[in-house]
C-alpha cells in the first residue's frame, strides 16, 4: 500500500478535498486520479498478480480518470503530479505542473518526505508513504499557466 499525503508546507495541516494524479511504471499515458479520503490520504495499492489490477472509477470527483482504492502493477517507479505548488528549490524551469518521480522500492521501505521551503512545518518519512509539503498557486502563477 502506498499513502499520499500533501501538507500545507505553512501551517503544517493536511491538505484536505484534492485528486493527486499518480503514474505506477511508463505504461500508462495518462494518470489515476485518485481522491483524498477521510484522513486527507491518497491511497492505492501494488499488486504483482494481474488477476488483482483494478480501479473502481469514479467520475464526478476526480474526472475520467478518477479511481477510488485502484490495484496498480507493481513498477520501479511511481510519478505523482498535484494541483499546487511544491514547496520546494527553486529551479530554472519553475512550474506547479511538474511531475516528480520516486523509486517505489524506497516508498515501500522507507518512505518519502518532500523539503519545505514554504515554511517549518516537518514530517518525518514512514515506510510506504509520500508526504508532500505544498502551497496554494499565487494569483500570478494561476495566471501565468
């Protein structure tokens, strides 16, 4: 099983209500769209049984490509992409749309804490879970995407 947590890099508080889009390995083109539940945590689980593969859709929350609980096969990488803005450096090509990538071995076995550079808020990493420290888009940034 494999948790996402966004956090507000600020107030340190779970982001509550969003869809995180999730890539298991590179052969799906587009993302799950998977919900937030009740504790603020985007969940799937991995599975190497192809038998097991599901996700049950789920439209009016997420979109076409909303899944609730999905089954994914296992893969050597996860990409998640989420509609703010990383609390992190700075780079060259700076965008709320970028797609970070993580070894899904290292998710399982140690888990996966973002850097805050939007405030002090901190998490420490738990085994099978990513934690991503986020801030809302700025009116300028809305507007420049």
């Amino acid at each position: 099983m494999i948790r996402i947590k966004l956090v507000s890099g600020r107030t340190g508080r779970a982001v509550a209500g969003v869809c995180v889009n999730v890539w298991v390995g590179n052969e799906r083109k587009s993302a799950l769209a998977i919900p937030t539940d009740n504790d603020n945590v985007a969940s799937l689980r991995l599975t190497n049984r192809d038998a097991e593969v599901s996700a049950q859709m789920r439209w009016e929350e997420c979109g076409d490509f909303g899944a609730t609980d999905p089954v994914v096969a296992y893969a050597s990488s996860i990409g998640i992409n989420v509609g703010y803005v990383l609390c992190q450096v700075r780079r060259a090509v700076h965008t709320w749309l970028a797609t970070l990538s993580f070894d899904t071995k290292q998710v399982l076995q140690s888990g996966i804490v973002s850097a805050n550079t939007c405030g002090k808020a901190k998490a420490l990493p738990t085994p099978g879970e990513v934690v991503l420290f986020v801030r809302p888009l700025s009116w300028w940034e809305k507007l420049k995407e």
